[in-house]
C-alpha cells in the first residue's frame, strides 16, 4: 500500500473512530443525519496532497446510507498560517462538525487548537505532524501519517542510490537535494535524516 492510500485508509479510520467516540453528528438524533466534514490542505498547488484529497472526498462519499449523508467542504491555506487559520475558522463558522487539516507550519497549530477546543470539534491533522506538546493539549486532536524519520531515510537512501549511479551529474543532484530540503530542515527532521542517509550511503 502506498504512502497516498495509507494516509486516506488512516483518515477514513480516524473520522469513523472519533465519530463514534465524540458524536460528530450535530443532528445525530434525526432521521436523516448529515455528518459534515471539513478538509483544509496547505496549498493547492500539491499534486500528492490534492490526490490524497480527492481520493479521500470519494472514499466518504461511498459511505453514505440513506440515513446519512456526508457534505464535504474544502479549502486550503494558501501556503500561509494565517490563511488556513482563517478558513479553518471560517468552516467552523459553517457548521462542520469535523476537521481534517494539512498543516501550513506543524509548529503553529495552536489558533486552530484553540477555536477547535471553544466549538468542541475534533481535528484530525495529516500528512504534517504537529509536535507533541500540541497533540497532548486536547484529547480530541489526533494524528494521521507516515513514519516522517522512515520516510526520510527511505528518501536518502534512494538519492544515495542515485547519485552513485550519476557520478557524472552529482553537482547537480546535489543542488537539487539541497534546495528541495533546506527551506524545511528546521521543521521537518525527516528531511535533515535524508541528508545525513545521502551522506553515509555516498
């Protein structure tokens, strides 16, 4: 299974857990109940995060019943924090009883924490993991993802596999490397784990 599918199977797990643990349903006691679902990505502009999306909008819509329906709303942040925060409180605003964000910065969650706690709505945070002192505020935040310090060894290993293939291009490649992974060394230690992988395989 790939890293898409395993982040979607684990999202699709988490609305259906925390939905029966939390009672998303705001109008659960009705015939007809709609669960309303809030996706909010960090840009637009991720093939692999749009993909993840789609593929997560039809896995919900293939589990509606006739007893309840699932109204998918989406946004994304733009690249910028404040953006998100403000859209994620915007579909707050619009009544979505549960939240699935892609972090803009894993390392600023907090506004978002915060207006989540007040309207007592469950976020599910994907694909960008925010640090654990931010998960252990609330016991209804929860995390949905690959291991990030495998996942930058796998990414290590396969540059270093490839370098030692393209000695005749390895300026190259390692200027790529670096300009793909320095802008978030400081905030992605899988990707501080490729580079030191890169190192010891070459």
């Amino acid at each position: 299974m790939n890293k898409r599918k395993k982040i979607v199977v684990g999202l699709i797990l988490g609305i259906i857990l925390v939905c029966n643990i939390c009672g998303c349903q705001s109008n659960k006691e009705e015939k007809n109940s709609i669960l309303r679902v809030g996706i909010v990505t960090y840009t637009q502009d991720d093939p692999f995060i749009n993909a993840l999306k789609e593929q997560l909008k039809g896995n919900l819509k293939t589990m509606e019943t006739k007893d309840m329906k699932i109204m998918i709303s989406e946004r994304n942040g733009d690249n910028d924090q404040r953006d998100q925060n403000e859209a994620v409180e915007e579909m707050i605003d619009a009544g979505c009883d549960i939240m699935c964000i892609n972090l803009v910065d894993r390392t600023e969650p907090s506004k978002i924490i915060k207006m989540a706690r007040q309207n007592n709505i469950p976020v599910i945070f994907f694909n960008r993991e925010p640090v654990k002192e931010d998960l252990k505020q609330w016991d209804k935040l929860y995390y949905v993802g690959c291991n990030a310090e495998q996942s930058g060894k796998m990414q290590g290993q396969i540059a270093a596999k490839y370098i030692k293939k393209n000695k005749n291009h390895c300026d190259t490649v390692y200027a790529c490397i670096i300009f793909l992974f320095f802008p978030s060394i400081l905030t992605e230690h899988a990707n501080d784990t490729s580079l030191l992988f890169i190192s010891h395989f070459i």
